[in-house]
C-alpha cells in the first residue's frame, strides 16, 4: 500500500507545472537612417507574465527585428528579449 501511495505522490507531483510570475527583459534599438543622417536609440523594456509555466513565458519573450522603409527614411527595430 505505501508503495502504491509513493507512487501516485511521485506521478502527481512531475505532472504539475511550477507557475509563477516570469520577467521579460528586452533591449530595443531602433535606427534611423534619413537620406542624410542616422540617428540610434536604446532601450530597457520588461514585461510580467503573472502566474505562467516557464515554457509559456518562453514563446511570448521572443527576439524580433523590424525594418520600415519609407520614400527616405529607414526605421530598424530590433528587440533581444531573454528571461531573467
């Protein structure tokens, strides 16, 4: 009996995931480039998943890069995001 309890304890316990509130943390560039000049920023953002499984909170923080052109201005987004 106490194996079968030992057991059901172990199987319960692995088939639960840890959720908890998990950080975000993203460093955005963005680039300027006008015909004449070029211009850069830099930028701390971060993001709470509340009350979410550490794989989850994986596929939402994710690297991204945009880039938008224009008649003479060039705009480059990127973001490199991680979880602290």
């Amino acid at each position: 009996m106490k194996k079968i309890l030992f057991m059901i304890t172990v199987v319960s316990l692995t088939m639960v995931s840890c959720k908890k509130d998990r950080t975000c943390e993203c460093q955005t560039s963005t680039i300027v480039e006008n015909s004449n000049t070029i211009n850069s920023s830099s930028e701390v953002n971060q993001t709470v998943y509340i009350h979410t499984s550490k794989r989850t909170a994986k596929l939402a923080c994710i690297h991204s890069k945009t880039v938008n052109v224009n008649t003479n201005t060039t705009v480059t987004t990127e973001s490199d995001c991680h979880l602290k």
